[in-house]
C-alpha cells in the first residue's frame, strides 16, 4: 500500500490495566487489512511492563510490538503469530509534532484501548498534554470515530461527568466489560469478547467473538469443528 493511499486507524494505549485488550484489537485490526498509527503512553509502558514483562522502547518498537501480539492474554508467549507489522507506524507519545497531531493528517479514526480515566479526563477537557490526548482532539473536532475503552471500577462522579462529555463530543464510551453468553471457556476468549466490540464499533469486521442469535443456550453448543466431550 503506497503512503499516499494509506488511511490508518490510529490505536492509543493508555496506563490503564488491560493490555491484552489493547494485544487483541491490534490483531484484529491487521487481520481485517487495516493500517494501524500506534501510539503508546508513557504510563502505558510501565503498565505493559508489570503486565507482560515486555518493555517497550522506541529504539525497538517492532521486535516489542511483535513479541507483545504473539503473547496471549494468559501471559503465555507464542500464542499468536503472522502480523503484518508493515502495516503499522508508531509514534512515541512525546512528540506532539507527529503526523495524526494535525486534523491534515488522514485516519479513519481512533481507539483508545484501554482508556484510564486520567486519559477519559484530559480528552474531555482538551488538554491535549501528549500525543494521545491531542490525536483524541483532533479526531474529535474533525468528526471522526473515536472509541474510548475506558477500564476502571468503580466510576466516581468526575469520571461518570467525562464520559457523559465524550458522548456529547461524539464519542464512543465503550467500557472494558465482557460478557459470557458467547461461551467464553478462557481468559483469551474474554478480552476478544471486548476487542470485538471495539471493532463493532470502528465497523471493522472480525471473528473474535460469537455473536448472540437469538437461541439460548446456543453458546454451549460445540462449534464446527470442535470435539465433543465424550
């Protein structure tokens, strides 16, 4: 794809815990074909690191990305491989002069995953005081998608008001919650559950999850291919 066609989904991980949610809408983003503009906080690191044990440095970005998308959401390395990380560009959170920092720059939209409500604060406010927050800005004021992951319990009241913000702004308030019905039996299949609803929501087609069809106790039913119990 040449740069001049390119029209990426810029993806912000902030310090909040959930970095498998982050892992796994990475995936599904370059499994779909899209181009992925990454930006990492710097609290998002030391959260990567205690989570992981992955640090993440801008010198070797791509050897870390990619050992961070094989790990699974158990901690396990080498679950997941084939990424096509051409297909990605990261900018480090510092530099404010980066290409989606303009409303110029091309992007389908954003998705904060996972959002900590100190990041759900400074997009409501504008403050705009690395790059996370002022590409949620830009995207905000040029009227594109931008999904907020926001992961933390309880909510207090300041959050509750920031959020009730980004929705009137536009926003997508999508909090990290999985659900159960689609028949999760491990730790992966719910952090896909939510990363499936974060490509729901950008509209970006996947198969992370089964979709509820109407018929109950549907979920308990082996899937094409699965062996029975027996």
């Amino acid at each position: 794809m040449s740069e001049g066609k390119r029209t990426p989904w810029v993806v912000g991980v902030s310090g909040a815990s959930g970095t498998p949610y982050a892992a796994s809408v990475l995936r599904g983003l370059l499994a779909a074909g899209e181009s992925v503009d990454l930006v990492v906080s710097r609290s998002a690191r030391l959260t990567l690191l205690d989570e992981t044990g992955i640090a993440f440095r801008d010198a070797h970005w791509r050897a870390d990305l990619e050992q961070w998308l094989e790990r699974g959401a158990d901690g396990k390395p080498g679950t997941f491989a084939g990424f096509d990380l051409d297909a990605v560009r990261y900018w480090n959170a510092g530099d404010l002069a980066a290409g989606p920092s303009s409303g110029s720059y091309p992007v389908k939209g954003m998705l904060i995953v996972p959002a900590s409500t100190a990041c759900v604060a400074g997009v409501a406010l504008g403050l705009s005081k690395d790059l996370l927050q002022r590409v949620a800005s830009v995207t905000l004021k040029e009227r594109r998608r931008l999904v907020v992951v926001v992961r933390e319990t309880p909510l207090s009241g300041q959050t509750l008001k920031a959020l009730v913000t980004l929705d009137e702004a536009g926003a997508v308030v999508l909090p990290a919650s999985p659900a159960f019905y689609a028949g999760a039996t491990h730790i992966q299949d719910l952090a896909d559950f939510v990363a499936g609803r974060v490509l729901d929501a950008a509209e970006v087609p996947h198969r992370l999850y089964r979709r509820w069809d109407g018929e109950l106790g549907a979920a308990r039913a082996p899937r094409a291919g699965e062996d029975q119990p027996g």
